[in-house]
C-alpha cells in the first residue's frame, strides 16, 4: 500500500472557490454566492463564482456514487488542504459502515489495514474511544448492535439508504414473553451496574471476576442462568446477559429454551456515535470546547461527517500542523467549510494525527505525524454489491 504517496490518478484544474468558510475571517467580505457544477462520472468540470479566496483543486473521476475531491486554498492566509467524500446512499451497489480494530470491541489497527481487509473502495477514520480502544458510544454494524448508546455525541444513522442524525441515546432492551428488560450497557469494560449484555465482539469472556448472574443466549434461545463467582463465556452464536445482583436479579425469572431477543429503538442498518455537533439545520453550532475533541479553538487537523440532504453523505478530512503545508482548522471553521459545499447537519469525528482518508488504496491525506496513526474504528466505504455481501471482508 502506497502510504504517503499524493500523486493520485486526478483531474487539476485552477479555481475560484468555496467561499463561505472566510466567513468567519474578520477581513469584512460580505456572503458571496457560491456555485459549483461538476460531474462526478468519467468526466469532471468545476466552476465557481465570486468567492473570497482563490485555491487549486483536484478532483478524481470515480464511479457514481463516490466523489473525492482534494481542495488547496487559504483560510485568514494559512494554508489549507481539504479532502472531500461525498456518497450518494441512492445507488443499490454502495455500502457504508462502521468497523472496529480487528473486528473486536478492543485494540488498535491502521486505517489501511482495515481497508485492505474489507477491500473498500474508500476509508475515513472514526470518532473517539476509550483506553483500551472500546467505542466511545453506539455502534451498529449491519443491523447488529456492538455498542450501546453514551450520553454525549450524536449519532449518525443509515437505513434504506436514507442518513440522519440522532441527538438522544438509543434505547435497547431484552424482549421475551411480552416482556421488555431494560439493557444499561453492551459490551462495557469495566462492568457496571444494571443489565448487561456481551456480544461475541467483546471476547471470549465477560472478565468479570466476581459474583453476578449469567445468561448465556444462543440463537435467540436461552441456554443456561446461573450464577457465576468468575469469567463466564460468550457464546460465538449469540450473546451473554449478566447482572452484578445476585439476588432479586430479574434474569433469574428466565428458564432454558425460552425465546429471547435484543432489540433498540432506531432500526437501522448502521449507527455510529461520534462526538459533539457542528451544523444544524444549515447553521452553524461548533462549541468552543468539546468533551471529546477539547479545545476546539485551536487550529488542527480535523474529521468530520455530515449530510447534504437524506440521501447524500459527505466525509471531510482537513490536514494540518504542517505550517507550510496545511496549517488546520478550528472547528468554527471546519463546520463553515462543510456548509459551504450544502452541509446541512454534522458532526465530529476524531482529529489530530487520527485524521485520514484512503481512497482506491491510497492514503489521499497528510497525516500530521507523517504516517498513519493506531485506530479504534473507521468508516467503510464500498461500491461493489449489496449490504450483505460487503460487509464480508
């Protein structure tokens, strides 16, 4: 894999272009219009009217329902590099989806490992995630849940080729019997308190090494409950309910071979949270600080996912902490560079030396650390069969 080569197959054409970013400038130019018109087949043609800045861009001829643009401008006269996704959810042969490192809750691996082994056609890093690589929220893989929703961030959601965001966490729960049992936690390192649930993602075991109530489920169909005083076993084809109570837990009411599910609220095809929001309704609404991204003032390198409309996704990956290159963005200006190109909601993604996109197996970005960084997860990027087939690496 070529790594840090930039000499992509590409387009160049000299333009005038995306003004709206050198909004937030304080050099007083007035909202300019802004007109773009390309062809994202075989062929490629740009334009753009009365802009504040002048850039240089490159676009890639792709297959319809990829578009990779790269962007070299100025914003307040530091240096910018910007790399473009835009995905059209319409056609039939794209798929879209989060991954984890090494497919599992915990661990690191290269944004270009994890592309080679799903054979995508593009990939973006992902969001934020604990210590030991655990997601920082909700992800849904496919239809399966792997991570349940967390307080804060908002939730991108896929389904019937449709995209949305979702600010409220996602309910889930055990159904069985017209009984629904409340689920706190999925896959949660360390345990907590309440109702838990362990999909095969997470490991062999629970490593939970004191007493609590186990349920093993296997193909919807309660196994075993019991009580354990150490580790107890994920089953491959299915999944582990625990209870740190031993007494009054309400898995004891279940018995074996009885039918049991796990459901949530948003029946989507994919889900992932990221962190704090940066357009709504067209405006925007970066924060000067956030939980997971931190300062968000600062000039630096900087991901994001956002949506045109229902059916348009759009990922941006703006380099930076390279002066002479590409200097970065603060997140003010990273959510006016999205609403420039018809963003109308987004939100962030992991920044920094995380920042990076490949595009047919190139890494089309600058990493700010001159080489690709460890990863908890990423998003996929496929336009070669059905949502089943491509999630098969």
């Amino acid at each position: 894999m070529k790594k840090q080569n930039r000499k992509i197959p590409s387009f160049s054409a000299k333009a005038v272009l995306l003004p709206l970013f050198f909004l937030l400038t304080l050099l007083a130019f007035p909202a300019p219009s802004f007109e773009q018109k390309q062809t994202p087949y075989g062929g490629s043609s740009l334009s753009a009217e009365n802009s504040a800045e002048s850039s240089s861009e490159s676009v890639t001829p792709r297959k319809k329902p990829i578009t990779y643009k790269k962007i070299e401008t100025e914003i307040e006269g530091e240096p910018q590099v910007m790399h473009f996704l835009e995905l059209d959810l319409t056609e039939p042969g794209l798929t879209v989806f989060p991954v984890l490192s090494g497919d599992c809750i915990f661990g690191f691996e290269h944004l270009s490992v994890m592309n080679d082994r799903y054979h995508a056609q593009a990939s973006v890093n992902g969001g934020f995630n604990y210590a030991y690589g655990q997601p920082a929220g909700l992800v849904i893989q496919n239809g399966k849940l792997l991570t349940g929703s967390m307080g804060y961030g908002r939730i991108l959601m896929i389904q019937n080729r449709k995209a949305w965001f979702q600010d409220t966490p996602t309910r889930i729960w055990l159904e069985y019997k017209g009984t629904q049992l409340p689920v706190d936690r999925v896959n949660p390192y360390p345990a907590d308190e309440g109702i838990l649930v362990f999909t095969p993602e997470f490991g062999p075991t629970n490593r939970i090494e004191e007493k609590h109530i186990a349920c093993v489920v296997r193909n919807n169909r309660v196994v075993s409950v019991k009580e354990e005083a150490r580790e107890a076993g994920i089953p491959k084809d299915g999944f582990l309910v625990v209870d740190l109570r031993t007494e009054d837990s309400p898995l004891l009411q279940l018995s074996d071979e009885q039918e049991i599910d796990m459901r949530w609220e948003e029946n989507a095809d994919q889900g992932y949270q990221c962190s704090g929001s940066l357009v709504e309704n067209g405006q925007n609404v970066s924060q000067d600080y956030d939980p997971w991204g931190g300062n968000m003032r600062i000039r630096t390198p900087r991901t994001a996912v956002g949506i045109k409309d229902e059916n348009t996704l759009v990922f941006l990956v703006i380099d930076g902490r390279q002066p002479r290159y590409s200097k970065g963005v603060t997140g003010k200006q990273l959510a006016d560079v999205l609403i420039a190109v018809g963003v109308t909601e987004a939100a962030l993604l992991d920044g920094g030396a995380s920042s990076e996109m490949i595009v047919d197996d190139e890494i089309v970005n600058s990493p700010s650390t001159g080489k690709e960084r460890l990863l908890a997860s990423a998003f996929i990027i496929r336009a070669d069969g059905d949502g089943e087939t491509a999630l098969k690496p």
